[in-house]
C-alpha cells in the first residue's frame, strides 16, 4: 500500500476529542456519566441569530462568497473590535476562517516554515502543539506551572525571545487554565515583546468576552499600539456567542498577513456559507448582554468548583477569572490506589475516575501540565454539583 505523508507520523488526534467520544461512549452504554470534558459553553444564541439564519436561507443565492468573509462580517467585526479597544483596522486587516482552530491552522502555514521557531507558555491548548507538529515547527514551551499562577513572566518571555523564533503565542483568558492576565502584566510582557521585534505575536483572545471579577480584558495591543505591524488577534463565536458549531472563526492582522490567509481561504475553503455569516454578523452586532450575563454564571459555578476543590486535602488550584475551565493540581494522587488501580499520573487518575465514579476530566498532559487535570464546568448546577462530590469521593478513597 502506498505511504502516507510523512508529516501525518507527527498528526495526533486532538486528546481533548479522545475523552469526550470515550465518555459519549459509555453514555450510550447506560452508564451514568458526568462529563467535564469538552469545552462547550453550554448555552445557545439569541432568537435574533436565527432569525438571521432565516431570512438569510430564505435569500439564499446558492453562489460562491469572498475568500476573505462578506463585507457585512468584515464590518460587524470591525465594530466587534473596537468595542473592545481595537482601533485602527480597516477591511483589508481582517479575514475569516472555519472557526479560530482553523484559522490558527492557516497562521502556522502562512507564517511557519518547517524548522522555524514557535514558542507559547504551558499549559496550552492542546491543539497548539499539534498544529505546530503537523506544520514541522520547532515547539519551545514555557513552563508556568501552578506555583506561578500558569502565569508568564517577563524574564521568562524575554529569554525565550533571544533566539528569535518566528512566533510567539499567547491566550488570554487560558483554556485550560482560566487565568486571566492583569492590565499590569499584560503592560509587563508587552514591554518585552515590544524590545524584540523579529518575532510575530499571535493573541488567542476567543475567551476575551468571559471575564469575571471586574478585572477586564487586556492586550497587548491595548497597551503598545506600535505592535499592531506584527500582532493577529484570533476570535471567534463559538464561546462568547454559544455558537461552537456554527464554525466561525475571525482574525485581525497586519495586512500581508490577512492577505495570505486570504489566499490560503482561496484554496482550502473558498468561504463561509451565507447562513452561518448572516448568524454571525447578528451575533457580533446584535444585543451584548448574552456574553456578559454568562461571564456572571460562569463565575458562580467557578466558585462552586473551586469550594468543592479546596475542600479535597491537598488539591491546589489556581483561581481562574475567565473562560469556563479549572485546572486543579492533582499530584497528591500520584503514587496512591483507588482500590486496586495504582494512580500513576493524571491520565491514570482520569481513566480511573471515569471508570469509578462516571466523571470524565481531560488528563492535564493534553495541555502539557501532567501534575493537573482540566474541568470544564458549563454544565447545570445539579450536575455540577453531583459531578464535584463524586470527585472528592475518589479523592477519599484513595490510599
Ligand atoms: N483557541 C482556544 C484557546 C480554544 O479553547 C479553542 C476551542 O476550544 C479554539 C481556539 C478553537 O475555537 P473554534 O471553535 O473557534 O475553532
């Protein structure tokens, strides 16, 4: 038979997409599961973003659209953006894509060349890494473990940054952490990044609506201007608009950049349907308040799962202020048995949870922390609930 290419050795199925079918799976089977697993925000769109999928089905012209997004979404982002402090961007910056995992897949191909250098904190997400593999970039990853918050540091940031990699990528708020960086320290790191400019500098700011706490959202953009020639935000609908799989993805670049994603868009995809732009573009420029009265909830059920963690001796998690994950340091339960199972690491600990207690949790190695494991809490109160006292159950019965 003949081979396949050779970059597919490097290609791993998303680890998070692995839990997720296998939890599906033994709820198909009749057992009782609870499932913290994919990051799915767990709410639907307005009213207003269906009537807008309606109306545009009922108009439908059944036509190719532009590789770059429709005018009408170019517009709604544009004002999208400096709602939220983006000045300066005009049509010719912005291009749309399959969501922002696809669009952060076409920002590896347009910017990477094979051997080059790309380097982002960990923990990451999961799909960070892999891309970066299937594209033959070098990965430097910047440990940011629980002690520090999963918090970059400037002096971090300025070593990784003497080699001059190609790429810088940062995402604030974190999945899988749900830290969300101060103006202060967003100011500190953009100092650094505004002392090297040989490097591009992707934000992942697709949380940047969920933020709890009163303590905003910040770029570097927001602070250092200038670093616009050199900085692509990623959006995207999917967890500030409840609209995962709309797939809708958004960025805003400096121009050379959105034009090669553009001609990328030429041959991968050619466009978004007309529906999914029509929903889009009333998500982005109807009324704002779903985003924000979601943050508020979100914020509560972290406060449920953070009562519930701090109440399992040993079990240490950072206090996340945006997106809709925890992510605890579970290491206590290294070396331990749950009855006869030996919790060797967190995917033992997360095979064994979902085994005995029906809870599934993605194993904190998917976004290359293996001392923690990732919770992802929009499900309903009750289940919530039910879901943190099987956990704390386990962690009881271990010895
Ligand atoms: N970036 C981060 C940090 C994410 O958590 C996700 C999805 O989980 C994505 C990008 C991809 O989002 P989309 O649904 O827009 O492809």
């Amino acid at each position: 038979m003949p081979l396949l290419a050779e970059r597919m050795s490097r290609a791993k199925p998303s680890a998070i997409m692995v839990v997720a079918e296998k939890a599906k799976q033994l709820k198909a089977a009749g057992k009782d599961i609870i499932s913290f697993s994919i990051g799915v925000p767990n709410f639907l769109p307005g009213e207003h973003v269906y009537a807008a999928a309606r109306e545009a089905l009922a108009h439908d012209s059944g036509q190719y659209g532009s590789n770059r997004g429709s005018e009408a979404l170019l517009d709604a982002f544009l004002k999208h953006l400096q709602d939220g402090g983006f000045n300066g961007y005009e049509r010719k910056n912005l291009v749309v894509g399959i969501g922002a995992k696809q669009v952060l897949y076409n920002l590896a191909e347009a910017l990477l060349n094979p051997g080059d250098e790309i380097v982002f904190p960990t923990p990451y997400w999961t799909s960070y890494a892999d891309i970066a593999d299937i594209v033959g970039a070098k990965t430097t990853l910047l440990p940011c473990p629980p002690e520090q918050d999963y918090k970059l540091k400037p002096e971090q940031l300025a070593k990784a940054l003497a080699s001059k990699p190609k790429v810088f990528l940062f995402n604030n708020p974190s999945n899988p952490t749900g830290m969300v960086y101060s103006k202060a320290e967003i100011a500190a790191l953009a100092e650094v990044l505004a002392a090297h400019p040989d490097t591009w500098i992707i934000c992942d700011d697709i949380y940047n609506r969920l933020v709890f706490d009163g303590v905003g959202y910040h770029n570097f953009l927001h602070v250092r201007p200038e670093l616009r020639e050199r900085t692509i935000v990623v959006d995207s609908i999917s967890k500030t608009y409840g609209m995962p799989g709309w797939r809708v993805g958004l960025i805003a670049a400096p121009e050379k950049v959105a034009q090669a994603l553009v001609t990328l868009n030429s041959n991968h995809i050619t466009n978004l349907p007309e529906v999914v732009t029509a929903a889009a573009v009333a998500a982005l420029s109807g009324p704002q308040d779903l985003p924000a009265r979601k943050a508020i909830e979100f914020a509560a059920k972290r406060d449920r799962v953070l009562a519930a963690l701090s109440a399992i001796p040993g079990v240490n998690c950072p206090r996340p202020q945006g997106a809709f994950y925890v992510f605890p340091d579970i290491s206590v339960a290294f070396g331990k048995k749950h009855g006869s199972t030996v919790i060797g690491n967190d995917v033992d600990l997360c095979n064994a949870l979902l085994e005995a207690k029906g809870v599934a949790c993605v194993p904190g190695s998917a976004f290359g922390e293996p001392r923690a494991l990732r919770i992802s809490y929009t499900c309903p109160d009750a289940q919530l609930d039910e879901g943190m006292r099987r956990i704390k159950e386990f962690f009881a019965e271990l010895s």
